[in-house]
C-alpha cells in the first residue's frame, strides 16, 4: 500500500442500508481501507448497521440514516439528511439500490443537464431487486433513475451488471474482497461434540433468515435424506425475519434434529471446520461471502446455480437448479457418498481462492475508479 500524496487525499461518502452481512463487511473493509491511505470517510447508514460493524473504529465518521428495505415517503426527509454530506463530498459510493436512491435524492450523481457539475456518485449493486405486481413497475422506475443518475454502476455479479446496463447505466463489475480466512479456535471434535451430531454427517448453511436464502427447500432436501443412515444433521446459522416459520418448519421435519437453527454465530471458522458438506439453497445471490468462506476453508460445497455463483465457483463445486429440493439432496447424496471426489474438490476450491483479490486491491481498485468520475465530472 503506497501512501497518497496529499492533494490526492478524497472526502469520501459511503451510503448503505440494513446489512448483516455481506455489503456491510464490505463496506467496513472499504472504509478502513480508505482511512488508512489518509482519506476522509463518512459512513451514511442505520444505527443497528453500525453497532454491528463499527466503523468508527477505524477512524470513518458515522451518520445515522434510516434507509429502509423498500422505499418509503421517508426517503425525502433522509435524502434531506444526506445532502449536507454530498454537498462536502469528492465522491459518493452508495451501495445497494435503495441506498443509491436516496443518495440521488440527495443530489449526488449526473444532473438532467449535461455537463454540470456535481458530486460523483458510484452506485454499487449487491442484489437483484425482487418484487411482483405493482411492486415490479414501481421498482423498475427507480431502478431507471439510480441507473442513470449514477456516474458508473459497479454490479457484484454479471446478471447485475446486464441488468444495469439495460437500464441506462455505466457498467461494469465490481470489485469485491475475498473474505479474509479466518482460523478456527477449537477442534472438529469439540465443535461436532457441542452440536450433539455425533458421527453424523453434518450439513452447513449460513444465511440471513429470509426468503431469498430458500430454507423450505433446503428443510424438505434434508428430509428426503434422513432414509440414509446415519442420518445426516442440517446447522443454520443466522437471523432474520423468517425465524420463526422456520423453527416451526424444522420441527415438523420427520425425524428429530434433523434441523437446527443455531442464530447469530461469531465462531464460522468453527463451524466451517466440523462441517462436511456446506449447502447454499438461495433463489439468487451475487458473490456471497458464505461461499467464498467456505472455499477457503476447503469445505465440499453444493449450491445452486443462480446469480453469480457459477462464476464464482467454476467447476470446484456441486451446482443444481433452485427450488429443487430432490436435486439438492442428490447433490448432497453424491457428496456424502463419494468422499474423495468431493475432497479434491474442496481442495481445488481452496487453490482457487487464493486468487481472489485481497482488501487491499479492492481498495486501491475503487480509488482509482472514485478518481476517474472525479476527473470526468
């Protein structure tokens, strides 16, 4: 990392909304990165996002702002909020559709009247908006308007990428870190002892507790797979809005503890370390971290082959079609049942991460793009 010379120094304002996740470590990292080089940093985002990530401890100045999931007739009043930081900004970089909403409100990005000047804002697109009816037309406008009010559109995944760019955007993908490989504090046997699964073969998810993530499917593949013997165990960790169909969904799976949900867990490399298969079911993702996590780890993974899993994870993985419960458990099945295939995969996994970009390339990436729309503007 070569420190900037100080008439390249950036102010620098990140906007997000509720993250538990994935965005939110992203933008923790981004953060501390960009601190570190001696750019100023303000993080715009809700107060329970910043108790989870603490940006502040790095040295970024934190502002409340309560970006909700969907938009709302609030979104006046926060992009009111916002305006003060954009007007003081080198560049905005709002991450999420609903954060770049409220971040053009705010006057960030391109103007109706070309050439003007303004405050550059890079919109990155993490998700694919998912909505129906009424909803659906009502998204698609304001996709249009991020789309073409941002200066350049950074999608995590190719699809996002497309997408953007059919709507009028600047596009490209993204950099985003790898996930930095953390070490487990405890032994498979202590783990798999506290879980109770005993010589079981233990199945990994981790996720936030909502639709997209696709439990249903994932309970009804375990189930179709407690005819094995011995019966396998599924772990879910995470939280979120649909716990509690969850829990009563995992109860009535024919077959005791077949299912459990564990919550909010800080021990991933742990868990990551007992398990033998880890299993994504989502109905989309971009490039989810899970994923990556578990590559690193050399973890045997089968998920499904949405968004951009499949370029993430080439051949090194177990892909089948979402929502296929059938298909999920033959994956996990041929998994279980031919172990040397499935450790050599994980193996190659783990040497195909090692490519990945770190931290700090990501960083050094973006600043040149926050340069670049700088320059440009």
């Amino acid at each position: 990392m070569t420190a900037p010379r100080r008439d390249d120094l950036l102010r620098v304002v990140l906007v997000l909304g509720t993250s538990t996740g994935g965005i939110g470590t992203h933008v923790r990292s981004l953060a501390a990165g960009l601190v570190a080089r001696g750019h100023r940093v303000v993080v715009a985002g809700p107060e329970s996002t910043s108790r989870q990530f603490a940006f502040e401890q790095d040295g970024s100045r934190f502002v409340p702002l309560e970006i909700s999931e969907r938009p709302h007739p609030r979104d006046a009043v926060l992009a009111g909020q916002l305006s003060k930081w954009v007007t003081g900004a080198d560049v905005v970089h709002a991450h999420g559709f609903r954060s770049g909403l409220v971040a053009g409100f705010a006057g960030a990005g391109r103007h109706l009247v070309r050439g003007n000047r303004h405050t550059p804002l890079v919109v990155t697109w993490h998700n694919m908006v998912s909505a129906s009816g009424w909803r659906a037309a009502a998204y698609g406008v304001a996709e249009r308007y991020v789309a073409r009010r941002s200066d350049i559109t950074l999608g995590a995944s190719q699809d996002l990428v497309t997408r953007a760019t059919s709507l009028g955007a600047t596009a490209r993908l993204g950099p985003v870190a790898a996930p930095k490989a953390r070490q487990p504090s405890r032994t498979r046997n202590e783990v798999r002892a506290e879980l109770g699964v005993g010589d079981r073969p233990l199945l990994l998810a981790i996720g936030r507790l909502h639709p997209q993530k696709d439990y249903p499917t994932l309970f009804a593949a375990t189930e179709l797979l407690n005819r094995r013997d011995p019966r396998p165990a599924l772990v879910v960790v995470g939280d979120g809005p649909d716990r509690a169909p969850l829990t009563a969904l995992a109860q009535n799976i024919e077959g005791s503890g077949s299912v459990t949900l564990l919550g909010h867990r800080d021990d991933i490399a742990d868990l990551l370390q007992a398990a033998d298969v880890f299993v994504l079911s989502s109905t989309w993702e971009a490039r989810a971290l899970v994923v990556q996590e578990a590559m690193q780890a050399g973890v045997p993974v089968v998920a499904t082959a949405v968004g951009g899993i499949p370029e993430l994870v080439g051949d090194h993985a177990l892909l089948t079609r979402p929502e296929d419960s059938a298909a999920l458990a033959r994956a996990i099945a041929d998994s279980l049942d031919d172990p040397m295939s499935a450790t050599q995969r994980a193996a190659d996994a783990k040497k195909h991460a090692e490519a990945w970009p770190d931290e700090d390339a990501v960083v050094d990436q973006l600043i040149e793009t926050y340069r670049a729309v700088v320059a440009e503007r």
